[in-house]
C-alpha cells in the first residue's frame, strides 16, 4: 500500500543570531514503585517503510486506540535536540521572564467567553473552584496569535520556532496519525484528513499549541490536593504531549483502575479525543485521564509541558461516519463512554452540535463548581452541569 504523503521531514529549530534563553534542566525520574500503564509504540517511520511494516504500524495503532485510548509514538521526526529547544522555549514563557506583568494582564484569555487563546493565568481549572489558584500556568498558542499579532513583545522573536513546531505537529504527525485512523476505518488514506482538521493551514480553526507549567504544590495545599486536573477527555480530534520526567499523568483503565503514564524519552504520549470517539462510533476511545499529585520525591520540581491539541473543522457535525467499513462490521458502540453519552443526548430530543459550538460550550463551562456528588454503579462520581447538561467525572 503506497502512502499518499511526503516522507516525514525532520523538524529542526535554528536560534542562531536571536538572544540567548535558559536551557531547560529536566528533573531527575521518581525512583517510586508506581503502577504503571503498559502503552504500546507507534513507530511513525514504518509508515514509510514496506507494505508489512504499514500494516504493522496501523495494527499497533488500532490496538492501542481500541483498547487503552493511549500510545507512545516514536520517530515523529523530532530529534532531542529539538526537542529540548521546545522545552527551552515552554519553560522560559511559563516559567521565567519572556512576560511582565502586564503582557499577562494584556494577553490574557477570555475563558468567560470561551476563548483560550493566550496566557493561562494559575486559577481556572482546579478543583476548588474557577477562581482559586490551580498551580497551571500556560500560553495558548492559536493561529490567530500570529494573524492578530497576539503575542507579547519578547516572545515575538521566537514566534516563527513556536509556530514551525505547532505546524510539525498538526500537518506532518497529526496527518499521519489520522491517515493511520483512516486506514483503520476502512476508508482511503485522506478521508479523515479532509474531513477533521483543514487541509494544511498552520493551525486551523480551533486546533493550538499550549506551553504549561505545573508549579509545585503549596505547603498549605499538599494534604488536600490529589488532583492538579480534574479527570477529563479532551474534546478535540488528537492530542500529542512530549514524554517529560515528572510523573503526573495517570489514565483510566478499562477495570475502572487509575494508572500512571510512564515517562519515555523522545516519544510523544498521544491519545484520542471526543470527536474521533463519536466518529467512530464508539470504537476508537477518548480515554479519561487526570493529572494528579507527583510522587513525594518529584513534588519540587515544576512539570513542563508542551500539548498540541489537533482539532476538527468548525462546521463539522459530530455524527458516526456510519458508511466507514469497520463501523458496518462490528456495528456502532453505545456502551462507550463519550459515545454513549451523545447517544443519550440525541435521545432527549437535542440537536447535533456542530464541533465549533461543543468546542465553545466545553472551553466556556470548564471548572465549573461541582453540583453534588452521585454514586452510579457503586462508584462515586462529582456531577457538573456544563452548558445545560450533566456531566459525570469520577472521583
């Protein structure tokens, strides 16, 4: 089977003749017995290998994405040392002086509103509530940052190394990935490609590259926080986060079990998000997944990240491609968990959102304060209303 796209280029980030920046020093790995999650690696160069060696990339694909929702991808066409430029950059942004106080203050998103674009101010995501301090801090980066001129003044001479890294990410590896997903639904090669995300436009619609930091835990906060972020799916298409050392991410089982991500040099942790489980119907799974508390010996260190978040066209309607081979095989999934969850929607009567509104509607009525606590099949849940409906999350 011949690939329908360009061999994988390999990314490279040249800072030579702009002002020096930190280097970023990765914190040492938790020595901690932790229970971790056995996630199987995608080896994107086979894709430009044999006829065998592509269809074992798209098996080790379709198994993860059916089974755990997570996968490992390596030779994603990232090498360290770029790699390390990135993180360089995301620490210095979140993490150092690339903003005052008043780039914050100017370039702040408008969560309100349902606009993410911008600098993340550590409040609006915790647990406690919209307003309390969260530990998160973070740039969105949008392509209406660089359409709009939103960005701060010492970030712009780096905007066009930000930007070559979110394109690498969205054209060249989230390309790939769905054109594995295609194959895996029994639909040519671009086919998910041409419906998701807009055909090779640097950042599309809604689809951005967030730089993060995790800042460690208070004194005052270190009893009573377990989770830094609240267990979620993402709402998006594919999601790519770069391995990185402090262990905070943990994803949900199918037995129900809350694991620990492992961290793994090089490779880029991905996973699925809502539109791609109900485009399957049900079969490829947006896995819930949190981040909690580090083990005690990381709890000093801050956890930088670096998350490309690919997401769909805005005039998408989010409905099973009911005509894809596989789903006519084994038939449409209701018992999954984001796909089950639209099917009881349709069923009270509401209308088929477009992706732009579930977008917005997620992003403006995220965090918000909890309704009460429900036990559904024994297991305790805290229930939100978002935009009208309940949502359930795990405690």
């Amino acid at each position: 089977m011949a690939v329908s796209i360009t061999p994988l280029p390999q990314l490279k980030l040249n800072t030579a003749g702009k002002d020096p920046i930190p280097k970023w020093v990765p914190p040492p790995e938790t020595k901690e017995d932790l229970e971790w999650q056995d996630l199987r690696v995608l080896d994107l160069a086979l894709l430009d290998g044999t006829p065998e060696q592509q269809k074992q990339v798209e098996q080790t694909c379709k198994d993860a994405l059916t089974n755990e929702g997570f996968l490992l991808i390596i030779n994603h066409g990232v090498d360290d040392e770029t790699m390390q430029r990135v993180f360089d950059l995301a620490n210095w942004i979140c993490n150092g002086d690339a903003m005052t106080d008043e780039d914050k203050k100017e370039y702040e998103w408008d969560r309100e509103n349902g606009d993410w674009m911008g600098y993340k101010p550590p409040r609006g995501w915790g647990e406690k509530g919209r307003e309390d301090y969260d530990h998160i801090e973070a740039y969105n980066f949008y392509g209406a940052c660089w359409e709009k001129n939103r960005l701060p003044p010492r970030i712009r001479p780096y905007a066009d190394k930000i930007l070559a890294y979110a394109d690498h990410m969205h054209n060249h590896v989230g390309r790939r990935l769905l054109l594995l997903l295609s194959r895996i639904l029994g639909m040519s090669d671009e086919a998910l490609w041409e419906k998701i995300p807009g055909k090779n436009a640097v950042l599309p619609h809604s689809s951005y590259c967030r730089f993060q930091v995790y800042h460690p835990l208070r004194e005052e906060d270190k009893a009573t926080t377990e989770n830094i972020l609240p267990n979620h799916t993402d709402h998006g298409a594919t999601t790519f986060l770069p391995s990185q050392p402090v262990s905070c991410l943990q994803i949900l089982g199918k037995d129900q079990k809350w694991r620990w991500v492992p961290y793994r040099k090089g490779a880029l942790v991905c996973n699925l998000g809502d539109v791609m489980e109900i485009l399957s119907g049900g079969i490829l799974k947006a896995t819930r997944h949190r981040v909690c508390k580090p083990p005690a010996d990381q709890q000093a260190y801050e956890r930088v990240s670096v998350c490309s978040f690919n997401h769909a066209d805005q005039e998408l309607t989010l409905e099973p491609l009911k005509d894809a081979p596989l789903i006519k095989q084994v038939g449409l999934q209701p018992d999954s968990e984001v796909y089950g969850a639209f099917c009881k929607a349709i069923d009270r009567g509401e209308q088929i959102p477009k992706f732009g509104e579930w977008k917005t509607l997620r992003n403006k009525n995220a965090q918000e304060p909890i309704s009460k606590l429900v036990v559904i099949d024994g297991v305790p849940h805290k229930e939100h209303i978002v935009g009208g409906v309940k949502v359930y999350r795990q405690v």
